[in-house]
C-alpha cells in the first residue's frame, strides 16, 4: 500500500505537471504543431517499442538480476540497441516526411533522443527490483519536472515544432545524466553469452507485446494522420492524451508494483498470491473507477473551461475516449500479473486481438460515421483484449474475473449517476456532443 501510494502521488504531480505544461503549450503553439509532433512522437516511440527485448522486465524478474556481469551484459545490449534505433529512424526519416507530409529533418533530430537513452544506466532497474518505491517515483517526478521546464521554455521563447523537438532531446540527456547518480549506477561493456541468450530468451515475448503494444497505441494516430487535417488530428491527439492518464496510472502501477511483488513471490502457492493481492487490488479500482465515472460525466466542462476555443472541439471526444480506458485499465493490472509469473504470452495475445479490431474497425467507422466512428472502435478496443488475458488469468490460476465484474458495475452506476444529476439540472450530458 506504501509502494501504491507513492507511485499515485507522484503519478498525480507527474499529470498535474504535464496537463500545466500541456495547456500553457495551447496557449503558445498552434493545433497543426500539436499534430505534427503526434505523428513525430509516436514515430519515435514506434521504432523504440517495435525492438523492445525488455532489458528492465529482464533485470527485474531473472534471478541474476542483481549480478554485475548480467547487469552489464543488458546495459551492452542496451546501447547496441539505441545505436540502432538511432539509424534506423534517421534514415527512415525522408520517406516518412513526404508520407505525413513533415520535414524529414525534424524526424532526424527527433532520432538523436534514441541514441541517448540508449545509453542510460540500467541502476533505475535495481530500484524497481528491490521495491524502492520512494526513490524512483522521485527519480521519475524529477525528471518530468524538468521536462516540463524545458518545453514550456523553449516554446515560450519560439513555439515551433524545433523548440518542441529540442526539449525532448534535453529532456532525454538529463534523465540519462541522472540515472549515473542512482546506487550502483556504474556499467561497463560486456557479453557473458549465458545472460545475453536468457535476456533476448525472456525478451522476444517481451518485444512482441511491446510491438503489438505499439500498434495498439499508435494505430489510429498513424492511420488518421493521413485521413483527416493536421488540426483536426491535433484536437483528437489533445483529446487521447487527457483520456489515457488513468490507463498509464495504473500501467506505472502494474509495471512499479504488481510486476515486481509477483514476480518476488511467483514460487509461492497461486491462492495465496492472490489473497494478498485482491485487497489492494479492489480498492485501487474502487478509486479509479469513482474518480473515472467523474471525469467521464463532467470532462467536457474541464476542456471548454482550461483550453482556448480552438481546442473545445475535444470536449465531445474526450466522454468516450474516458469510457473506453476502463477496459484499458483492468487490462494493465492483469497483464502485470501474468508477466510477474513470466507469462508475457497473454498480454501479446490480447493486443494481437485489439489491434485487429482498430486495423479493421477504424476505417470502416471511419467511413460509415466520419471521426465519431474511429473513436468509438478506439474505445471499445480493449473490452476484446481483456478476453485473452483472461485465459491466461485462468490457466495460471490467478483471476480476479469476479472483482473486475462487480468494480466494472460499480463504475458504470455512478456514471449513469452522475448523468442524471446533469440533466436533471438542465446541462445535457457529456455524450450530447459525440450523438449529434
């Protein structure tokens, strides 16, 4: 419960930092900018994520984690692996310009944030394996802090898409920095054969996850980019970047905590990992679920209120983007468990499902509803991705199938609250806009 609450508060002052940031950068940049770095950053994060070999997820759960030559040997990898990145995206840079229509040049400094995180220490690992969840929710504040800083400074000063790019990049050499003043932060090249095959041995369940993962994320972002104006794409962009702060809460929650506590217990009976598990579980999920059947009623209001009107077009977005992420959510919990138990397989599994649904849903709602229809596929994506996960819950004997049901009614029952409280007192409801 120590390790829950220090991850939600830092959580909760990470969002409060990025939505600050996220608002005044409204004021300062144009809709078009906020598309064009969609498209750039989820470019970046796709080539990242399509070489995923789960170099933490490696360290936490392989029993030499703690070992200096398997340490070094991932660090090794590590490295290896951002080079690449690096020159993949830089000379893939000219085509993906004139797909999107964006300067080539802007990908190609985009890439040099790869190289460098490549070569960040692997000591903020070591935190998550030994639970040290004051120190590395920290860490992680920290650098959000500053990140906001440099973004909001650099636009202030220029609000272009080059002062946007440059503060990720400063953004990434000061986390790197900072992970060299973490304990046991010093890495030196290796390559013990027996750690490099059981990291890239565990890491292909992992990489495939992270690239389905990916394609889950980004799918609608790249398939819209060519689909609507760059606007109209950063309105929506706004829209899901509000909607998918309760699903990454609780994703840093499963990979923070649930990830790290299985994976400590995994030799011990199923029944008893999930006794101790549940209670924490159920009233993580009463919170969020209370707080999300809110947001979805009332989040409108918030997007007319903070964003200017050339943003409040996301106001009748953002309702059932919100109302989608509740599957988004129990699937992280879940999925975190499985990869405790070092079943990585069924997380995979339930993002081949969804990405099949956006790969075939999004153009046909796309077609038959215009942009309401694409969002209505997004939401109910990961209500399909539960199912396999699911399986996998039961196989290991680890479901909590019975509590996401009865906190999933819970959810739906305040909002409907919460709706007829609105119009009751003659404001409509939130889904007005999306309906009309």
């Amino acid at each position: 419960m120590r390790g829950a609450f220090w991850t939600i508060g830092a959580y909760g002052a990470s969002v409060g930092l990025r939505f600050g940031s996220n608002v005044l950068l409204s004021r300062l940049v144009v809709p078009e900018i906020f598309g064009i770095m969609l498209i750039i950053n989820t470019l970046r994060n796709g080539i990242e994520l399509i070489s995923d070999v789960g170099i933490g997820q490696n360290i936490v759960h392989n029993p030499q984690g703690e070992a200096k030559s398997f340490r070094d040997t991932a660090w090794t990898i590590q490295i290896l692996r951002g080079a690449l990145l690096f020159s993949a995206l830089f000379l893939a840079a000219a085509p993906l310009g004139q797909l999107y229509q964006l300067p080539a040049s802007a990908i190609e400094l985009s890439a040099l944030a790869l190289a460098i995180m490549g070569g960040a220490s692997v000591s903020v690992y070591l935190l998550q394996r030994r639970l040290q969840f004051v120190r590395l929710n920290l860490f992680d504040l920290g650098v959000d802090f500053v990140g906001a800083l440099l973004v909001i400074g650099l636009a202030f000063y220029s609000p272009t898409i080059w002062s946007l790019i440059a503060a990720n990049i400063l953004t990434a050499v000061f986390r790197t920095g900072m992970t060299y003043l973490l304990p046991e932060a010093r890495n030196w090249l290796a390559w013990d054969r027996v750690h490099a095959r059981q990291i890239l041995s565990f890491g292909k369940w992992i990489y495939l996850s992270s690239l389905l993962a990916f394609l889950c994320a980004s799918f609608d972002k790249l398939y819209l980019g060519q689909s609507i104006p760059l606007a109209l794409l950063g309105i929506y962009g706004l829209a899901r970047n509000v909607a998918e702060l309760p699903a990454a809460l609780f994703s840093r929650l499963g990979h923070s905590l649930v990830f790290p506590v299985i994976a400590a217990q995994q030799s011990q009976p199923r029944h008893e990992m999930r006794a101790r598990l549940s209670p924490l579980r159920l009233k993580l999920l009463l919170v969020c679920a209370a707080c999300l059947a809110f947001g979805i009623a009332f989040g409108d209001f918030a997007i007319r209120i903070i964003y200017d009107s050339r943003y409040h077009a996301a106001g009748w977005m953002l309702p059932v983007m919100l109302a989608g992420v509740w599957g988004a959510i129990l699937c992280s919990m879940n999925e975190y468990a499985l990869m405790g138990l070092g079943k990585p397989l069924y997380g995979a599994a339930g993002n081949l499902v969804k990405l099949l649904s956006l790969a075939i849903g999004i153009p046909v709602g796309l077609q038959m509803a215009g942009l309401s229809g694409a969002i209505l596929v997004v939401a109910l994506s990961d209500s399909l991705r539960y199912l396999p996960v699911l399986i996998g819950q039961r196989r290991e004997q680890v479901s909590f199938l019975r509590q996401d049901l009865a906190v999933s009614l819970f959810m739906f029952t305040l909002l409907g609250l919460f709706t007829l409280l609105r119009a009751w007192a003659g404001y409509g409801t939130a889904f007005d806009g999306f309906l009309s």
